[in-house]
C-alpha cells in the first residue's frame, strides 16, 4: 500500500476510534459505540504496519503530519467547524515536516 494512501487510512480510523470513545464519555452515546471503536482503532495499528518506510519510528513520525492535516477535515466534516487560517498553517507545516521525514535522502 502506497505511504499516502496508507496514512490516509490509518488516520481515519484512528480518529474514528477515538472520536467513538469521546461520544461515549462526553457525547452520552451508549457504551456500544466502544464496539466499532476498538475495531477502529485495531484497524489503524494493522494499517501503519504495511507503511513501505524503514523504521517504525520514522513511519509515526511522518504519520503525524498526515494525521493533524486528517484530524483537521474531520473537525470540518463531521463536527462542522471550520478550521481557521492558523489550523490550515499548522497542518501545512506539518505535513512539511512528514515530507521531509519521509522523502529526505538518507546517509549510507
């Protein structure tokens, strides 16, 4: 699975997962949305693996920009909130930082 395509996917279900757990703990929704988000979040652990880089801790790392750049279509898709000028400034300097991280050469 390509890296983007791979990131992309993990991140929403990462945040599928998580967003499950803040409905039921600060939403009131029923203990059974933990259910799906369990098997979100096992997803998105299973998903990362296949990332095609060299090291696990370079793959969170470049995963981080994707996912703040993910968290942020989320907050405007399913939360209705906008993200600001500063949001969209932060999530492009992260997902910089991801690209730098992941396309950088490396040393021999």
């Amino acid at each position: 699975m390509p890296n983007l395509a791979g990131y992309v996917l993990a991140a929403l279900a990462e945040i599928a997962g998580c967003f499950a757990f803040w409905a039921w703990a600060r939403l009131d929704r029923s203990i059974l949305w933990l259910l799906p988000g369990l098997a979100s979040l096992a997803l998105f652990a299973w998903v990362l693996t296949l990332a095609g880089t060299d090291a696990a801790g370079r793959t969170y790392a470049a995963y981080g920009g994707v996912y703040i750049a993910a968290s942020l279509g989320w907050l405007w898709l399913v939360e209705g909130i906008a993200p600001d000028r500063w949001d969209l400034a932060g999530s492009a300097l992260c997902l910089l930082g991801a690209s730098v991280i992941l396309f950088g050469p490396r040393g021999a």
